[in-house]
C-alpha cells in the first residue's frame, strides 16, 4: 500500500508538473497570438490569425526549395487577373484565386493544404453565408472553414470584393492567394510583370477599402507591396520614389535600404530620404506641428537640413546590415528574405549618432511651424488666408505662391512708392488686415500684421516688439522697406532700447518749441548714425521710429519708467544729451527749457541741475569753437551719442589733470595777459603838442598853470591836511577835489600811478612828484 | 605770457593782501587773469565803444564759483583804465531796478557811493567827478571871460532835454554856487542829491530848489544823465556794472520781477537801438536767473526773444556779439594756470624767484583735493587763501621746504550764498559794512587764516 501510495504520489508529483507546464505553455502561446493580434482593429469581432510566432515558427521554409515537394500543376489553378471561374454557382469575375483539388502549403508546418486555395469539391451552404464571418477560425483556410463561411467568401468574390462589411477574415483568405502569388511562385514559375502590376493595384483597392477596418490588413498589405516592389526594382533603391507616408513607428526597409546604400557608396544622406528616417523612427517624438502641417514640416525639414549639412550628412558604413523580410500573413507561407540582403547593406537608421543629429533640426522646425499649427488648429481659420501665412516661417513663406499675398505685396510697394519708407494713416492699414475692432489692431492682430509685413521685406514703426505701442485707427505709422542683405530683427537688443529712450527723451525736448529745426533733426539722425552698438539694420529701424516719433503726439508719459532702471552715469549722459539736441539749432528756447526742466525731472534731478546743464553745454560749446584753444587729443573727440564730457567726471576719476587742457589755457591765458596789457601798460609820453608847452616854466606835463602851481606847492611839504590843501586850490582858483583827480589823471597817464591818494591829510607820493618836476 | 614783465609791487602787496583776506583785488587784475581771452577781448571792445559815445549790455552768466566778480571787477578796471567812470553794485532785495517802495533810489545811491575813477578805484569819487567839470568850467570862463554860471548852463544844456536834466543842471550850479560861496552845507545838499540821497521832494526843494529827485520812477534815465555827464566833465563815459541779479529771480511778486525785467528790457533796447549815449551796462546772474521759464529772465517773453543766440551760431561757431557772455566752470586746470600766476606775482614776474615748483603746484592742489573734495576748484576761495598763506611762509622762511608745510595746510569749504535764504542779502542794507567787490560771504572770513598753520 505504501508502495502503491508512494507510486501514485510519485506519479501525481509527476503529472501535476506536468499540467502545469502544459497549462503555461497554453496561456503563453494564447497570450502570444492575443498580443499581436491586438493590432488588429478592434471592431473586427473575428480573431486574425496570428502571424507572427517566431518561437514555434521552426520549420518554415526559407525559399529553400530542396525539401520542397511541388503539387502536381494539374491538381489546382490559378485563375490569372482578368479571367473569371466558376466555383460552387458563385462566378469570380477578376480570378486572382487558385482553385481545384489539391495545392500544398508554401510551409508544410500547419497545413499541408495552403489555406488560399478554394477546394472545388467541398459543400458550400449558399443559402446560409456567414458574412459575418461568426465561425471563422484564427487561421482559416478554405478547406476548413464551415460551409455557410465558404458560401459567404465566394459570394464577396463574386461580389467584386467591394462589401465593406465583410468579415475582415474573408479579404486576409484572399490576400493569401496573392501572397503565394507573389513570393512563392514567383520564386518558382515565371510571373509576368503585368500580372505583378495587376496584383499590387489590386492590393492597393482591397487596402483602400479594407485598410482603414484592420490595421493589421493594413501592415501586411502595405508590407508586401513594399517587399515585392524591394524585390522588383533593379536600380538603386535611393533613385525610388519613398513610400507614401505610413505612420509606423519604424523605419521601413525602403527607407533602410536607400540610406544604407548612399553610405555604402560613400555618398552623403539626402534630405527626403532623411525626412523619411525621421518621421518614422520610432525614438522621434513628432508634435502636433509635424503631424499637422506635414507638408510644411517636410519642406521646412528639407530646407534647414540642407542649411545646416549642405547635400547631407555623410556616414561611416557600419555592421549591422539591413535585412530585409517579409512573414507572410498566410499560415501556409513561411517568411522571405529579400535578395538584397546579400549585398551587406549597412543600417545606418540604428545609429544614435545620425538620430541626434537630426533630432535637433526636427524640434526646431516643429517650433517654427508652431504657430501656424495652432492657427490651423482652430477651426474659424481658413488655411489660405493671409493672417494664416502670418504665422509659417519665413524661409516657407518665400516658397509659396499665392495671389492674395502678391496683391498685398503690390499694394504695399505702392504705398512706398518706390521710396525707402512712407507715412501711412493706420486706418488705410486696419482696413487692408482683418481685424475684429476697426478701432485698433489687438496685440495679436498687430504682431501677426508686423510679422507678414516683415515678411514681404517691410517693417512699420510703432513696433511693438521694439517698445511701440498697439495700432491705432486714428494716427499713422512709418512704413518702411526692409534691406534683404541686413540682419532680421525679431527683438531689440539692450542697446537699442537704450538708444530708443535717449531718442524719445531727445525728441520730446525737440518738439518742445513746435518746431522742429532742421539741426535738430540732423543732430538726432547724426546721433543714431553715429552710434556704433547698433547694427545698420537697428539703424534702419531706428532712424524710423525717429520719423515716427517726430511726427506722432507721443508724450512723455511713461518715460520715468524706461529710465528707472539708468544708473547715474546714464542719466549725466541722456540729461546731457538732451540739451544738447535743444542746442543743436543754435538757440535753447523758453519751451525747451521748460521741457527739459520737465524730462530732468523724471530723471529725478535737482531743479536747478537744468539749468547749470544748459549752461555748461554753452560754454562747452563755446570752448570747442576756438581753434586756438581747442588742443584736445583726437581720441577725447566726442564719439557714439556725441555727448559732452560729464562735468562730474572729476569726483569719479580722482585728482587728475589734463595736460592738453593745461597748455591751451596758458595759451588762452597769454593771450589775455597780452590783451590786458595793452590797457594797463603804462604809457610812453610821445604827443609832441604837449612837449612844446613843457618849455613854458610855469606849466608842467600840458597841465595849466593853476594846476602846476600846486605840483609847485606840494615840492615844499609833503603831508597835506585837508583844509590845509583847500586853501591852495582857491588860492589858484581850484576846487580840490577837481584839482586832485586832473592831476592824478595827468599822474596815470605818464607814470601809471597816482600822485597822491585823496585822503585826509593828503600825502604826496615823492617819487612821482619828482618825476613830474623833471 | 610775458614772464619777464615786472609786476609793480604796490600791485603785488595789492593783489596778495586781497586774496589773503579772501576778497576778488581791485588792482593788478590783470596779472592773475586766467584766460577767456575771447571774453574779455568783446568786453574790450565794448569799453572802446563806450569811449566812443556808444552803448553796450552784457549780461555775464555764471555758476557760483566760476568767478563772475572777479571778472566784473577786472571789466571795471579796464574800464577806469580807459578813463571811464564806473559804478557798482550788487542786487538785493532792498536794491532793485524797479520798485515802488524806493529800493530802486537805494540801488542808484549804492551805485553812486561807489563811483570810481582810475585815481580813486575804491569809490567815493562823486565830488571828483563834479569838481573835475565845475574846473573846466572855470578854465573856460576864464578863457572866455564868461561867468561860470553861464558856463554851466551853456555846457549842461542839452542835458536839459533829458528827463531830469533840467534839475541835474541846476543840481551842478547849486555845487559850484556853494562853492564859490563857501557854503560848505550847499555844497554836499548837491552831492546828496545826485547820490539820490533825498528821499523827498519837499526837502529837495528847500534845500537846492529844484522840483524832482532821483527816485525809483527815474533811476535808469538818471544813470543815462550821469552817463552823458562824465563825457561832459572829460571822462569817456560810464560803466555800471551791477551783480547778483538773482536776487530778482528770488523776488517772489510775479509783478514785482515783471517790472524789474522791463527795466532790463529797457535797457536793452536802449542798447540795441543805440540811444543810450557812452553807457555800459554789465549784469552778473546763474544760470537759473537766465534760464527758468518760471522766474528767470526766459521768463519775461519780450526779454527772451531779444536775448536769443544768434541761429547761425552753431556747430561750433560763436558769436560774442549776443549779448550773453557766458562763463565756464572752472576747472582744475583753471586753477592749476591761476596758481602759477599767483606764484608770479609772489616772485614780482621773476621766474627765477619761484617759492615753489610745479610739482608743488601739483601737489598742493591733490592735498586740496583729498581734504574738501572737487570744491578746491569749483570754489577755490578757500583754496587760493590758503596758497597765498603757504607762499609767504615760503617766503618768510627760506629754509623751509614746501613739502614738509603742505601736510600741516587746512582747506575749508565754501558755501554758496545763492541757495541759502533771502535774509544773508541783507546784511548791507546800510550801505556800507560790504563793499560790491567782495566776494561772496563765507561766515566766518577769519577761518581762512586760522585754517593754515605752521
């Protein structure tokens, strides 16, 4: 018993193993045939066969034709393209089917009947069709389907093959045919080219109809087309056409083979053969930009390839070769391998290398087509519609050819008139631009309006991108012809929205007086041309938004704020600046001032800054103006905004002094001392008249002789009080103080000193009187 | 430069003893001048015009500090120089140009206390001036056997078709009357009266016999008689030099500043249609006096139009025909060039006797510099008083060397007066504590020489 026991216990230990294993290898070949089969369109209620089971796939034939036993010709049929057969009642118009006794399976594995081949002799239930393919098996073959199932499949081939509704099993029973068609026999017997021809556009119908039903269709449908077109061809497979566009996530042996071949050959990838590599490998994320405007996305791919690799990059040949098969749906076919494969074909599609390459032109075609997708994606816009082209990236825009666009163009250049920029209303401009508000274009309408006009080789000031505002109806605008040899701005750059501040301050004082002079404008012009951190595009748009500014009612409002984030230095240069365009026609007027008093304000100076800042730019300007004097270096020449030195250069530099600046005073210096000398030398007696009245002993130097007396008097006493010196006067009928300034006057004038001060008591300089009495 | 020219040492203990007591000198301007060459060659020309029977108006503007005073003051020497008489004053709220309230009789009389001559520099040169003529008089009576009386009135009488110049005549006789008469009392009632000393009519009468004063309503025509009078007693003409014209732009009645500005435009087109005769007019203010379109002179339409530069002077021409003159800031270099002229005239124009070498020159201005900041040349007042110090230590003490002094050298700063309150224009309201030729204030002017130490 025990041993019975242990015996029966030993077999259960046996045989539950056993089941198990049995039953996982169930569940393992279900879940094997379910997972590719979830490909397939759901919607088809009836299981595929399942093709593709490379682990049990062990004896299929690999076009090796030695162990090949052929059935006789005389056992079957195939009815050519065009030829009808008549099977069971049901007349196949278009054959494409074998038909008769017995055919053997391309592969001897699963069935020794191929399943395409529609056995004459078997029952068919024709009142009774399963169209809706209910009893189908996974892999059917006409042999062993039910009755009802054969009645209904050669009721749709009698039917044209066009009922949509068919059981997607009955069209894969057919496409069985054409696939032993195709690879097995061709192999075998001769097929001409025409009947090929006709078998693909065949395919291609029963895709079109049944290709959208089960994607699984699809693939081998599509797979063997493009296997049998591989194996056809006999040129170099990147002189083909591409495929049209399957969205696989792989690169397709078409693709595979064309660029294998190029770097095999040494030759460089080109773009369409590379569009076609990145849009199906399966690591290239596409977005919507891509996949939406997949034209656009393909023309701007091709365009910035070519940019940025010239006719394309070129690639070592590596190992890995591409091979290239085709698993046929049929269960009764086996899987073929391309000629081709021989021929070491390097796969170039795995190299990570080439994928970042290109990955990067892909993001940035996709940003660039962005906007126009998101454009497109909403529904109220029209595709051809100009604000849409608004949005496409310039290199494309150049590329299409649209009479709306031609038009605007015209009227554009009409506008300008064959100058370089003009005045326009907004109105006029508003009009031509489909905007929701005839009062003014929105932020949005403006920029896409800014970016069409750029577009067409135009650029309008205000631009909001570059600190202007939104259009407005009432009001205008500069527009102005872009040069197609600068560089295209998109945004200012720091300087020039410094500069544009410098300018609006400038121009608000130059408008300060309603006149705008003429060495104003000149000096601003001069000033932008001057400045050497912009580039000659910024100064193309620059000196617009200047013509602009000149002409508009900008205010001043919202000035403070641009300058805020100035430092010092900054602001000493702008305030200078400022005063000097007020200068610049020679005369700062009333208005100016109070402008400038306005604008020094919102720089957040002292009130009386402005005018110690006029004042110096007088002076600085008159220092300037002296040939004689101006002895300054070349390269302290004003340069870029032609700014006066700031007068506070002294506190930031230190003790310094200017050596230049030193000699041209002493110069100037020199040149007044001369001056002043020429007032207060002292003056030679030369007057002749006066020499002669010297010889009358009474008189002294031409002075009369009341006058002389006194020189006489004052020989006796030095120190004269006052009332003393009175007498003597009137003795000589003198009045003292008259007396005193004739006779210190005389002094001045021949020994440039006086002869006494006129005090009290007066004291009588000796030295002079004795010059005097000679 | 003439570096060999002998500068007289009556003008070098004048210009040292000045600036020691931190004061623009009145005498030897000439040596210490640093350039503006262009400015003071128009000035010249303007004098000459003056001597010539001709008229002129320059309105001097500079910022505190950049030496108006000093060049006003040295236009005026020049102008003595050339035989003109000149008189002087600075604007304050109790002297104005126009008022009602008799601070424009307190400017004329602030002028004519500093009537000056080349013989009298210093003001107080009235009498002079009346004697000088009253002395023609009497040399022509004599020639002529005329009586002076007659002569007088024969001289003064297109005078008389002047706007006061009947009673200005008479005002003349009534000196030499007293004069003649020894009447001691006539004598300066005349002289009171042309100071415009008489506040009223009533004691004018009694006192000369004449019907009008000089009061706020004829200051300018009288300054205009007094122009053409000095021609009349040999002079070749008058130059008022009046300063610190921001005190009308400090004048807080709208009306009040309206009125004094229409007398500036008066002068003004006195000037420019060449009707005022051997009169110069020189008017010292900031640039804010000039320049705000709210209180300065931009202020008064009229006045702006007529002051506008000439258009075609731009781009680095200039035309010192306008009637601006403006002068720049000083520099360092400015007063780095006024050192060298100060250590001239120590040497008396010797550059042999120099006390101190250039690099002194340097070095004192750095330790300037570091001790009250960019102020040593922007108000170098202070700066100059303090060099002048160390220069006659210098002198003093042979075996000193100047680098061991420097260290010990203090340098004050100095405030601008123009910003602080009306009330510090107050000070000389009697006329006498300052002298117009002062500069301005510092509070305490002793702190200059107790500054420096040895």
């Amino acid at each position: 018993m025990r041993s019975m026991g242990s015996f029966k216990e030993l077999l259960m230990k046996a045989i539950i193993p056993l089941f198990v294993i049995a039953a996982i290898l169930y569940f393992l070949i279900r879940s094997i045939r379910s997972n590719s089969n979830s490909n397939a369109d759901s919607s088809d209620k009836y299981k595929q066969p399942a093709y593709t089971i490379p682990e049990f796939n062990v004896n299929i034939s690999y076009g090796n034709s030695s162990n090949f036993v052929e059935s006789k010709p005389d056992e079957y049929k195939w009815i050519q393209p065009g030829e009808s057969v008549v099977v069971a009642g049901y007349t196949i118009p278009d054959g494409m089917v074998y038909v008769g006794k017995h055919l053997k399976s391309g592969s001897s594995y699963y069935h020794t009947e191929d399943p395409a081949l529609i056995k004459t002799y078997l029952i068919v239930s024709s009142n009774s069709p399963d169209r809706q393919g209910n009893n189908m098996d996974y892999w059917p073959s006409y042999s062993n389907i039910p009755p009802s199932s054969r009645a209904a499949y050669l009721e749709w081939l009698a039917g044209g093959k066009v009922d949509p509704e068919i059981n997607i099993g009955y069209v894969f029973l057919f496409f069985y045919g054409i696939e032993r068609r195709l690879l097995h026999d061709r192999k075998h017997y001769h097929v001409s080219n025409e009947e090929i021809r006709r078998l693909l556009d065949e395919i291609n119908v029963l895709l079109n109809i049944y290709g959208s039903k089960s994607g699984s269709f699809k693939h081998y449908a599509n797979s063997l087309m493009e296997y049998v077109y591989l194996s056809i061809t006999d040129s170099k497979f990147y002189d083909l056409e591409p495929p049209p566009i399957k969205y696989t996530y792989e690169v397709g042996p078409l693709v595979k083979l064309a660029l294998g071949q190029l770097a095999l050959e040494g030759k460089p990838l080109v773009a369409n053969w590379m569009y076609e590599y990145v849009i199906h490998h399966p690591e290239m994320y596409l977005k919507t930009p891509a996949r939406r405007c997949t034209e656009e996305f393909r023309k701007l791919f091709i365009i910035h390839y070519n940019n940025k690799f010239g006719d394309g990059i070129v690639v070592k040949p590596n190992k890995t070769n591409v091979t290239v098969s085709y698993r046929c749906a049929s269960s009764g076919m086996g899987e073929f391998e391309l000629a081709t494969n021989s021929l070491n074909i390097p796969d170039v599609s795995i190299l990570k290398t080439l994928l970042n390459k290109v990955k990067p032109i892909v993001n940035e075609c996709q940003d660039e087509l962005d906007k126009y997708s998101r454009w497109l994606g909403k529904k109220e816009n029209q595709e051809n519609s100009l604000i849409g082209y608004s949005f496409l990236p310039d290199i494309l825009f150049s590329t299409i050819e649209n009479k709306d666009v031609e038009e605007f163009k015209k009227w554009l250049s009409g506008l300008v008139n064959g100058g370089e920029s003009a005045i326009v209303s907004n109105m006029e401009l508003i009009k031509r631009w489909s905007v929701k508000n005839s009062e003014k274009m929105t932020k949005k309408e403006f920029l896409s309006f800014i970016s069409f006009l750029q577009k067409l080789g135009f650029g309008i000031e205000p631009d909001i991108r570059f600190d202007g505002g939104t259009l407005k109806a009432k009001g205008q605008s500069v527009l102005f012809k872009l040069n197609e040899y600068e560089e295209v701005l998109d945004s200012p750059s720091s300087h020039y929205s410094a500069k544009l501040v410098l300018l609006q301050f400038a121009v608000a004082v130059a408008k300060a007086d309603n006149v705008i002079a003429e060495g104003e404008q000149m000096m601003l012009i001069d000033s932008i041309e001057n400045t050497s951190k912009l580039n000659p595009a910024e100064k193309r748009r620059m000196k617009n938004s200047l013509t602009w500014l000149l002409k508009s009612d900008a205010s001043t409002q919202g000035l403070k704020k641009k300058v805020e984030s100035f430092d010092q230095k900054q602001k000493d240069q702008l305030a200078d600046y400022m005063v000097a365009i007020a200068g610049a026609d020679g005369f700062i007027s009333p208005e100016e001032v109070k402008m400038l008093s306005k604008l020094f304000k919102l720089l957040s100076y002292d009130e009386k800054q402005v005018y110690s800042s006029i004042h110096r730019y007088q002076t600085d300007m008159k220092d300037s103006s002296d040939e004689l004097v101006s002895v300054r270096p070349a390269d302290s020449v004003k340069s870029g905004f032609s700014i006066p030195k700031p007068s506070m250069a002294y506190e930031e530099e230190g003790f310094a002094l200017d050596r230049n600046k030193i000699a041209s005073k002493i110069k100037d210096t020199e040149r007044v001392s001369q001056l002043l000398q020429g007032v207060f030398a002292e003056e030679i007696p030369d007057e002749p008249e006066e020499i002669d009245i010297v010889g009358n002993e009474n008189t002294i130097h031409g002075l009369d002789e009341n006058h002389s007396a006194i020189l006489f008097a004052f020989q006796n006493q030095s120190l004269w009080p006052r009332s003393e010196f009175e007498k003597l006067a009137s003795q000589h009928e003198l009045m003292p103080d008259g007396a005193l300034e004739v006779i210190n006057e005389k002094a001045y004038e021949l020994f440039d000193d006086a002869l006494c001060e006129i005090e009290d008591p007066i004291e009588i300089n000796q030295e002079i009187l004795k010059e005097f009495l000679k | 430069m003439t570096k060999t020219q002998k500068i007289r040492s009556k003008d070098r203990d004048a210009i040292i003893q000045s600036l020691r007591a931190g004061v623009v000198p009145r005498k030897g301007l000439h040596h210490i001048q640093v350039g503006r060459s262009n400015e003071v060659s128009a000035l010249l020309k303007d004098i000459s015009r003056v001597t010539d029977e001709g008229s002129f108006i320059r309105f001097i503007i500079g910022e505190y500090g950049s030496g108006k005073t000093f060049f006003l003051n040295l236009i005026r020497s020049v102008a003595m120089e050339q035989k003109c008489v000149t008189v002087h004053a600075d604007l304050s709220p109790d002297r104005r140009l126009h008022a009602t309230g008799g601070q424009a009789r307190l400017l004329y009389a602030e002028l004519m206390r500093n009537l000056s001559t080349r013989t009298k520099p210093d003001g107080g040169a009235l009498p002079g001036v009346v004697e000088r003529f009253i002395s023609e008089v009497l040399k022509k009576s004599k020639e002529k056997n005329l009586s002076p009386d007659t002569v007088i009135r024969e001289k003064l009488e297109h005078l008389t078709e002047m706007v006061g110049g009947y009673d200005f005549a008479k005002v003349i006789e009534a000196y030499w009357k007293g004069y003649d008469t020894g009447d001691e009392a006539l004598k300066s009632d005349a002289i009171r009266w042309l100071r415009g000393e008489f506040s009223t009519k009533t004691d004018a009468k009694r006192a000369l016999d004449v019907r009008m004063i000089i009061d706020d309503a004829n200051f300018y025509n009288m300054l205009k008689l007094m122009a053409r009078f000095v021609r009349l007693a040999g002079f070749s003409g008058l130059v008022v030099c009046l300063d610190e014209l921001v005190n009308l732009y400090k004048l807080s009645n709208t009306q009040a500043r309206k009125s004094n500005y229409e007398e500036i435009l008066h002068m003004l087109n006195d000037s420019l249609q060449g009707t005022a005769y051997g009169l110069g007019i020189l008017l010292g203010g900031t640039p804010e006096f000039l320049y705000d379109t709210r209180r300065g002179l931009y202020s008064y339409e009229a006045l702006q139009s007529r002051l506008a530069e000439n258009t075609f002077a731009v781009n680095g021409l200039v035309d010192f025909t306008g009637p601006i003159i403006r002068l720049e800031n000083l520099s360092p270099e400015d007063l780095y060039v006024l050192l060298t002229k100060l250590r001239l005239v120590f040497a008396s124009g010797d550059s042999n006797a120099y006390l101190i070498p250039d690099e002194g020159l340097r070095a004192y201005m750095e330790h300037c510099h570091k001790q009250i900041g960019e102020a040593y040349f922007r108000t170098p007042r202070n700066t100059i008083v303090s060099f002048i110090n160390l220069l006659s230590v210098l002198e003093q003490n042979p075996s000193a060397n100047w680098q061991n002094l420097l260290g010990s050298v203090l340098v004050d700063k100095d405030s601008n007066p123009d910003f602080e309150g009306l009330e510090n224009n107050d000070i000389d309201s009697d006329g006498t504590s300052l002298s117009p030729a002062e500069m301005p204030t510092s509070s305490n002017p002793d702190d200059d020489l107790k500054s420096f130490k040895l």
